[in-house]
C-alpha cells in the first residue's frame, strides 16, 4: 500500500530526469513487471524504444500517456 502511494507521488512531482526501465514503469503504475510488458506487447501502454537490448522509456512520453489515459476516462 505504502509503495502505491509513492508511486503516486513519484507522477505528482514529476518522474526522474532519464530514461526509465521497465522496473519504474512497474513501480510508477502499481503493477508487474510483466504487466508493462505485455502493455509494450500489445502497443497499449507508455510506447517504449529499444537502446540495443534494454527497453526504455522517455519521462515525457509517460507523462503524455497519463495525460491521455485521464483524459480518456473523463471523455467515457
């Protein structure tokens, strides 16, 4: 409980200034690391870029994800 609120918090204020791994994706969001896999598999969650064989995420592209997801849901 206590991680998901961090997690919330890490949103809120702003996500580190690099690029970020499957890892944070999973802790940002509350969820496996399997989970953003496959959201990266099926082309439904942050889109990901590949630096040889490590997947990455731009902090900008999530941001823009969330951004689209709240907005999504207030649209529904």
């Amino acid at each position: 409980m206590l991680r998901e609120t961090d997690s919330r918090a890490t949103l809120r204020s702003g996500l580190p200034d690099r690029y970020l791994t499957p890892d944070d994706i999973a802790e940002i969001f509350g969820v496996p690391v399997e989970t953003v896999y496959q959201w990266r598999k099926k082309r439904t969650g942050p889109p990901g870029f590949r630096i040889g064989k490590h997947l990455r995420y731009d902090p900008a592209d999530v941001r823009a994800y969330v951004t689209e997801r709240k907005s999504a849901d207030a649209a529904a």
